[in-house]
C-alpha cells in the first residue's frame, strides 16, 4: 500500500536545491553592497514569493534587507549620491518621512470636548 501523502500542496524545492538556493544567495549578499531580493531572485531564475514562502531562507532574507538598509541609509548622508531614489527604496522598507503624532485622551477630557463641540455646533447655535 502507497504512503499517504501528508496533505497540503507538495514543495517546489527538495533539501539540495534549498541547499543550492542558500549558498547562492549568501554569496550575492557578500557580493552586493546594495543586495536586491528581486534582483537575486530574476538573476537565479526562482520567485521572490517563492524565496518569502520557504522559512529555510527567512534568516538570508532578513540579512539582505538589513544589509540593503545599512547601506542606502549610509548613502543618504553623502551629498553626491542621487537622495530621491534613496528615499523611494528606504520608504519600501518601511522608512517614512513623516512626522506622526497619536493623541489619546481619558474619558473625562473625551466627555468635555463632546461638551464643547456640542455647544458650539449645536444646531440652535448655527444659522
């Protein structure tokens, strides 16, 4: 009688190829100053969901970004480096350039500014 298969969709990549995959992406990543996941995914003829879906590539994916990351950031302090593309790829990792601010009230200031509010916008009060 045939194994029954232990369900769900089988993997793409067997343990030598995730081998191969691993060893070729330490090596761009030493290579790169500015490693591009895309790039090394393009260039190595696998899918970037493909190398985010397999958590045996999590941790090189994780160095990638941080290496990727260091490095624009170091750029962006060079005056002669072209900042906007800088900027475009620090905000897809999740830089913003934005100042924001959360405001949080207690329940007796949220009750007098409701009180305020009411008064001044109160439909006898607009004409």
């Amino acid at each position: 009688m045939k194994d029954k298969h232990p369900g769900g969709r089988p993997r793409k990549f067997n343990e030598k190829q995730i081998k191969e995959i691993q060893d070729k992406l330490e090596r761009y990543i030493e290579e790169n100053n500015i490693p591009i996941i895309v790039e090394f995914a393009y260039k190595n003829n696998v899918s970037r969901d493909d190398l985010y879906d397999y958590k045996e590539f999590s941790t090189l994916l994780k160095k990638c970004i941080a290496k990727k990351e260091a490095n624009l950031e170091r750029l962006s302090l060079n005056r002669e480096t072209f900042t906007p593309g800088i900027i475009f790829s620090l905000k897809q990792l999740g830089w913003s350039d934005k100042k924001e601010v959360a405001i949080t009230t207690d329940d007796e200031t949220k009750r007098k500014l409701e009180e305020i509010f009411n008064d001044r916008y109160s439909k006898k009060n607009i004409k």
